[in-house]
C-alpha cells in the first residue's frame, strides 16, 4: 500500500459498466509528508473526501475485495488515514487538517 492525498475528482459519465463508484484523482505522499510529483485515478468505495489522505492498494490487489475482481481497476482506496507518525514526529493528523 501507499500513502496518497485526494486532489480530486474524476468524472466520466461514458465508462465500461463494471466501472461504478467514484474516481479520485490522487496525489502519492514521501515519507517526510511532501507530495510526490506522480499522480494516479483511483477507484474509491470509502467515501475519501478532497485533501484526506488515504492508503491506495494497486495492481491486482484493488481487485481483491468483495465484488471488485472483475473491475478494470488498477488502484483502489481501502482506507482515510486519520494519523501518520514517523520516528515520533506526526506528519499527518486528520483532526488537526480539519481544524485548519
């Protein structure tokens, strides 16, 4: 798994029908926190909002879960982050991002 920021949304309202749910449009995170510059469309079936941070499966793996093995998905949100610690230093809070 890797650690991702939402940036947005993708819509596209002519898709194969296996692809339901939303899309994101997602931004990969390092380790100290800093974006990355590599972006991916990810599946979402968490309800992920814009800015969360969220951990993104992909491969064959986001093909897993219940009823998901027959989507063309290559990557799949299956969780919002609420903290990242590294070495005792918090790089990410949810609560602290909604206060801001």
């Amino acid at each position: 798994m890797q650690i991702a920021k939402v940036r947005g949304t993708v819509v596209s309202t002519h898709k194969t029908r296996s692809l339901i749910g939303k899309l994101l449009l997602l931004q990969f995170m390092d380790a100290q926190g800093q974006p990355l510059p590599k972006y991916e469309v990810a599946g979402d079936l968490v309800g992920a909002g814009i800015n969360e941070w969220v951990l993104v499966t992909r491969g064959s793996a986001a093909r897993i879960d219940d009823g998901m093995e027959h989507r063309p998905l290559d990557a799949l949100v299956v969780g919002i982050i609420d903290t990242v610690t590294v070495e005792n230093n918090r790089l990410y809070s949810k609560k602290d991002e909604e206060r801001g």
